[in-house]
C-alpha cells in the first residue's frame, strides 16, 4: 500500500484471505488522517439483508431485514448458533438488555422486548411515532435512532417515555452501540461510524471497512460492523 498522505484514512487488514474487501480512503473527512483502525477479524452473515447487530455475551445476533430474522452467530467462524423471529415490521436492529433483546423496525411504531431463548414477546412499547433504523440497550435506558426525526431518542424501558434526545450525527443511522463510554453510530449513506459521547456530542468519525455499513455491537472489547455486503466485521479502534 502506499504511504498515505496528511488526509488519508490508513486501514490494516489483519486476517489474511478472509479479509480481501477493498480498503477505503476518505480524502473528505479532514480528522481522517488520524482515525486508523483495524479489521481483525471478519465472518459472513448468511442474511439476505445485513442489517442490526446485537451482542449478548457469547452470540452475535445479526437481524436480516428481507425476512426479519434474528440469526445467532459464532463470533470465531460465523457458524449459526440459533434463528428466533423478530415481531417488528421491517425488522431494523435489536439489542441486549443483560437478560432480553430488544427489536425496533422502521415500519412499526412499537419497539419489542423478546425472550432470548424462544423469541417470545415481553414487553411492547408503544412509541407513537417514529421510524427505528437502530437501537441499543445502555445506562438503563433503551436508545432508538428515529430516522424521521434524524435523533437518537433516550427511551424508558418501562414508559416508552422520551426522557431526552440528541441529533444523530449523520444523515441516518444503520447502527447504534455503546462501549461504556461512547455511542458508535454508523451511516451506509456517507459510509461512516461516527463515535459520540453520551451527551451526543461528536468526538471522530471513522471510514467504514465495506461499503454499506449498517448494525454495530460491542463485546467488551472490540465494536463489530454488520456490512450489506453479508459480512462482520471485528473493528479495533485507536484508544
């Protein structure tokens, strides 16, 4: 590869053949000369339509948007574990509560808590309004990316009361995670993860790894990138 200039993003592919995806430059993003990241690791995702990304502890539920499935993958190989039904419309994305998944979807303004085991519905929020492109579970509230707002939501898990909200920091939001710290939000329109604080706040903004990125989950340790090119992507970010 050749050395990249002051505006160009530098990206390692670390898993050899597994890993061919063409690595993409921003000359655009004038941060992108210090956001350098490493795709360590990638699996396939067998669903039609690639789109929410959910980690439990042990599976990575990946959420096919053609047929609304939630298929469980083996982080190692990619193998699947378990397929549950998801009871949104144009399932979008789901996260996990520590106990619970919960599923939000574009077309549907109820956002759904469902058994982890056998896909049975818990709860059921009624959010009025809204068309949810992502979510994700964290510091005790549910967050739902509103696309026809462009706003990450801050959502009672109990209520579905709105208890406060920030704009999402693209054009809209394909995936949502949280890391303990920081939101990751993706955007397929402008292929960009742009990493946020908790008030909302932008901090960088990464390139993504394939060319339509969509959902995102976090394991503790690394952020995984569900691509509409039907791969994973495990994502090693600069401290």
């Amino acid at each position: 590869m050749k050395s990249a200039s002051p505006w160009l993003a530098v990206f390692s592919l670390l898993a050899g053949a597994a890993c061919q995806d063409r690595i993409f430059d921003n000359p655009l993003d004038p941060q992108a000369g210090e956001a350098v990241f490493e795709v360590g690791h990638t699996i396939f995702a067998p669903a039609a339509s690639p789109r929410g990304l959910a980690w439990d502890g042990s599976i990575l539920w990946s959420v096919d948007g053609s047929t609304g499935a939630l298929v469980g993958l083996n982080p190692a190989n990619g193998a699947v574990v378990r397929t549950l039904q998801a009871p949104a419309a144009a399932a979008a994305d789901a996260a996990y509560d520590g106990a619970d998944l919960w599923v939000c979807g574009e077309a549907d303004v109820f956002v759904y808590k469902i058994n982890l085991l056998n896909g049975g519905i818990q709860k059921r929020l009624n959010m009025q309004r809204g068309s949810f492109t992502a979510c994700e579970f964290a510091l005790g509230s549910l967050w739902l990316a509103d696309a026809q707002a462009n706003k990450i939501l801050q959502v009672d898990p109990e209520t579905g009361e709105v208890r406060s909200s920030f704009p999402n920091p693209g054009t809209r939001a394909g995936g949502l995670a949280f890391d303990g710290a920081r939101f990751w939000v993706s955007d397929a329109r402008t292929l960009a993860i742009h990493q946020i604080d908790a008030a909302g706040r932008p901090l960088r903004k990464f390139l993504s790894p394939g060319p339509s990125p969509q959902g995102l989950a976090f394991d503790g340790r690394y952020l995984w990138n569900a691509d509409g090119n039907q791969r994973v992507y495990q994502l090693r970010f600069p401290s």
